[in-house]
C-alpha cells in the first residue's frame, strides 16, 4: 500500500529465508540476481521498502534472519541463473545484455506468480499455489501453525522437566592427546556462533574454536592472552596482568581460574576475545586450515593500551549481536559499540586486516547530567527484538539503554538497583539477561555477587515504542517510571549459594542460572518465578551459560576441560544421569 507512490512507480517484494547461509553469500547472491536491476538493493532482518530514487521508507524487524527488497521490475534470472548463483557463490555477471534489459522493461502493471520464475517444474504446469482458494490457502497455514506451535510447546515442556541428551561435547586438551607438546588446559569463557560452531576461552590465555556435533576441537590461538601460566613464556612478556583486585574480587570472588575475560563469536569463524591485559582481539578460523590455527586479524584500536606503563580498559564482557556489531563492556563503567566495514565477515583473511582498522567505535554513555563516575560493567545482555542492551554494574545497578540504528544517539533509558536493601545486604549485579514469555511481556532478571536473582517487568509502553514502525525514542524525564512497571519487582527464589556467574534466557520465560556453588539452574519466570530444576556436577570455576538461537541446547563450561551439551531437541540417552 503505496499512497505516496507515483503512477509510474512499479515494485515486486520478493522475501527469502537462507537458512544459515552468511550475510555476504546472501549479498552476493542477490547481486548477482539484480545485475540487471538499476536500483539500490538494501538488506536488513525483515522487510525494507525503498523506492525508485533510494529513499528508505519503513523497517520491520523480525526475529528470524530473512531478507527482502524492492525494485522497479526490469528483468528476473531464470531458474538457472539462480542456481548457478548458488551453486558457485560467486557474484557472477549477468548474461542478459542491456537490449534484453529494456525489452523486458514496462510501465504497465504486471502481477503474476513470481515463483515460476525461479522453479522450473511450475513452467511445465500450473503452480499447486495457483490453483488453491484463499480459504484452501489459509486452511493450510493454519494447519501449519497449529504444527509449529505444538512442537514449540513440546520442547518448552521437556526444558521444564530437564528431558534431554547430555554430553561432553570436546575437551580443549584434544590436542595435547594428539600428541602436541601443550601443557593441560581449563575452559574458562565460552560462546555459541552459528551452531554447531562454538568458541572458548581458556586459563592459559587461548582462544579456541570446536564443533560441539563433530565433538572435535578445529583450532586454537595459543597463549595470546595473559595468564599466570605463561607469564613467563618468551611468547608473552609483553603481556602485563592489568586486573586490579577489587575487579578480580567481583568477577570471580574466592574463585579465579585464570586466563580469559570473556569471548564471543560471530558465525562460524569469528571470534573476539578480552583478556587481562586489556583491550579486545579479534580472530578468524579458517576451515581446513593446517595447522590448526586461529589467525589473529587485530585488536580493537580504541582499547588498546596507548603506552607501556599506562591503565588498560579492562574488558569485562564481549557479545556480538545477529548483525555483526560487537558490544563491549568494561572497568571504564562505558558501554561500547563497534560497527565493522561493510561485509568485514565476508572478506578473505588478508583483506580483514587491511580493514580492521576501519571499524567504528560508539561509546554509548549515561546521560551528561549524571555526576558521579560510571561504574565497572561487569556482565550485559543484548535484545535485539527491543534493540535495548542491559549493563550489570559494580554498584548493582541494571543500566538500560537504547540502541536503535536510527536514533542520532543512544539513550539511557533507565536504572534498576535491587540490591540496595536485599536481604543478603548490598551486593554488587555480577549478571543480567532480558527474558519474554509466550505474550511478549518482558522482564529484566539481575543476578547478585551474594547469590540472589531478581526480576523486573519492562513497561508495555517502551516494548510498543521500541518495536514495529514505530520510530519515537521512548525517553522522558521519570525515565525508571517508564521503563518499568511499578510493582514488579519479584525475588526468585532460592538463592544461590554464591556470585550468580551467569544468566542466559530462551521465550517461553526460561531463566537459566549458574553460580559458583555448581548448580546450573533452570526456572520457570512467569507468571511468577518458580525453581523447575537443577544440574549439578559442574566445578565452582564455572564461566558461561548460553543457549543456541533455536532454544534448543544449553550449552556450558565448569567442567575443567569439557564443555557440555544439554540438547533438549533429542530424546536423553541411558548414561545421562552420569552428567
């Protein structure tokens, strides 16, 4: 519906779902389809309208990656073209000349099923699609959603009676069994990429990739983090231990493994990882590659230490986002963004570090007003579906802030303390995870240095203001009034017996929990908190809790060497109790 558009403007929307395919196959797919197209293509995590000048109309975000555009139609690929696409992966030139171009060009309407163009069984007959009523065609869509729906709320019951296959997915020792001269290693920091593919961090100061369904470790940037056990390593003295020991006390309390921060992934090769010496690196696995090696690319240039002698930006926590963005959190309280060059994912390894450097760094601060120094982030946590990042701090506070690709700053929406006036006394929020239920209602859970979890309710106003079409920034002067609702607060109870390490969420209101007394927890937090069960038997270094992006496996470290796999899509086996 176009009430601005001119007579002479046509459009065709085509929608896609790659599956797991990259940002830039996706991208270079696309060209090579619209070589022949004279307008923009613009790509996001839903629909973008544009129309024939390139003028950006309206964005819808979805939950599941997906692609659309809109042109002038001129000339669509035949099913060939399109195969071969992707077939080659290549951004191959169209073989259409500019005469085929302008002949296929029109000014009339033309509305016709557009799939015959890219399946040639339907240019034998006509398409079954074609054929159906609008009551057949919705009878079936129904049909399908009752399907979906039904094995939605099969997989939230078995999370909710702990039915699942458990494994130890790989050790980070594997190559040391194989024979490599390396000392014995422990998983300290862990994170999800494109499942299977998942990244760690370890006591020693490596970084290392695996493949939790291969149960194999692919590979490793040894010792390029500080770490007490190799600071005395040729390889490391230039690395300097910048961890004071308030921060190490609130991080870790009486449990500090060693080695690195924090890690995260991007995709299947990408990871960044924060260590004591401060700053972020970034790293990219190359599949095949012999040795097993993680090639480092760069560090992020803002962070890095600008002296010998000089205080670092300890990094606390690291996180990318579906997009590629990293957010960064550290001892300097400040929430940081990086944008990296447009398709950074795609390029080859040489290419990444020419233009690592290009990257763009946002500090996204408190409101100016605020007199008192930020405090330390110690953990955070990203919703992409409010497009709001949650910061837990050193003074337990829950910062929230705006972080819309459209606003010409980020806001500070609003603060949160539930540990002023705790019954453990005052505690710093060492942890914190946004979680949703089946109606979309929201909540913020913080997790204390004293073992307590608490939850706040996000006011349906910012949820309405932070979705959908809707581009007013939800900011007013009572900024904690509007962002949560009053009376919310709920303590879930029990507590933990130690600092709430940290907190990872799925829909269907699951909190998952793991604290230094070796309990991970799942619990139930709507409609109001209640404790479903527990999985013991992890080690009280325990660093990472994560739940892969089909809310299907939890995955985890705190068992030495071994990260474990709690895959709740499959049936549990006879040996599972062992785990």
């Amino acid at each position: 519906d176009r009430s601005d558009a001119s007579a002479e403007d046509q459009y065709i929307i085509i929608y896609y779902r790659f599956g797991k395919m990259g940002h830039t196959r996706r991208h270079g797919l696309l060209q090579s389809m619209l070589l022949s197209f004279s307008h923009q293509l613009i790509l996001c995590h839903g629909y973008t309208v544009v129309n024939t000048s390139l003028q950006r109309k309206s964005i819808t975000r979805m939950h599941h990656p997906s692609l659309a555009f809109t042109t002038q139609r001129q000339y669509i690929p035949s099913a060939s073209t399109l195969y071969a696409s992707v077939d080659d992966n290549t951004e191959s030139s169209s073989s259409n000349s500019d005469n085929e171009v302008e002949a296929n060009d029109t000014t009339e309407a033309n509305f016709y099923n557009d799939f015959d163009d890219f399946f040639p069984s339907s240019k034998q007959q006509e398409s079954p699609i074609s054929q159906a009523t609008d009551e057949q065609i919705i009878s079936q869509l129904q049909k399908r959603q009752e399907v979906i729906q039904q094995a939605s709320n099969d997989l939230l019951q078995k999370w909710s009676t702990g039915k699942c296959k458990s494994y130890g997915a790989f050790t980070v020792n594997e190559f040391m069994m194989e024979g490599k001269e390396m000392a014995f290693d422990w998983v300290r920091r862990m994170d999800i990429g494109s499942y299977p593919r998942v990244c760690c961090g370890s006591a020693h100061g490596s970084v290392y990739v695996a493949d939790v369904e291969a149960n194999k470790l692919l590979g490793m940037a040894k010792g390029v983090h500080y770490s007490r056990h190799n600071a005395d390593s040729s390889d490391s003295t230039h690395l300097v231990d910048g961890l004071d020991e308030r921060l190490r006390g609130l991080l870790y309390g009486e449990y500090d493994g060693g080695g690195v921060l924090d890690v995260a992934m991007h995709g299947a090769n990408f990871v960044a990882s924060a260590g004591r010496e401060g700053g972020v690196k970034l790293f990219k696995y190359i599949d095949g590659s012999v040795p097993n090696v993680l090639e480092y690319v760069g560090s992020v240039p803002t962070l890095i230490r600008p002296l010998p002698g000089t205080t670092p930006t300890i990094v606390t926590s690291v996180r990318f986002n579906s997009l590629g963005q990293l957010f960064v959190g550290g001892n300097d309280g400040y929430l940081r963004m990086i944008t990296f060059p447009n398709d950074f994912f795609g390029m080859d390894f040489e290419e990444m570090k020419t233009e690592v450097d290009n990257m763009t760094v946002t500090i996204i601060k408190e409101e100016e007003k605020v007199q008192q120094p930020p405090s330390p982030i110690l953990s955070f946590d990203i919703c992409e579906e409010l497009e709001m990042v949650a910061t837990a701090h050193a003074n337990g506070n829950v910062c929230v802030y705006s972080v819309r690709d459209d606003d010409s700053h980020h806001a500070l929406l609003g603060t949160w303390n539930p540990f002023t006036s705790s019954e453990g006394g005052k505690s710093h929020a060492r942890s914190v995870a946004f979680v949703t239920n089946e109606s979309k209602q929201w909540s913020i859970v913080a997790g204390g240095g004293n073992g307590e979890m608490w939850l706040q309710d996000i006011h349906s106003s910012v949820i309405e203001a932070s979705g959908g079409n809707n581009k007013k920034q939800p900011t007013t002067d009572k900024p904690n009034m509007q962002l949560f609702m009053e009376n919310s607060v709920q303590a879930i109870k029990p507590n933990h017996q130690g600092p709430v390490i940290g907190l990872a969420s799925r829909p269907g209101g699951i909190i998952v929990s793991i604290a230094h007394d070796g309990i991970l927890r799942i619990t139930q937090t709507f409609p109001t908190p209640k404790a479903l069960l527990g999985l013991g038997g992890y080690k009280v270094w325990v660093g990472s809790v994560c739940i892969d992006s089909e809310g299907k496996r939890l995955i985890s470290d705190g068992r030495d060497d071994v990260v474990v796999v709690h895959d709740f899509s499959k049936e549990p086996e006879v040996n599972d109790d062992d785990l």
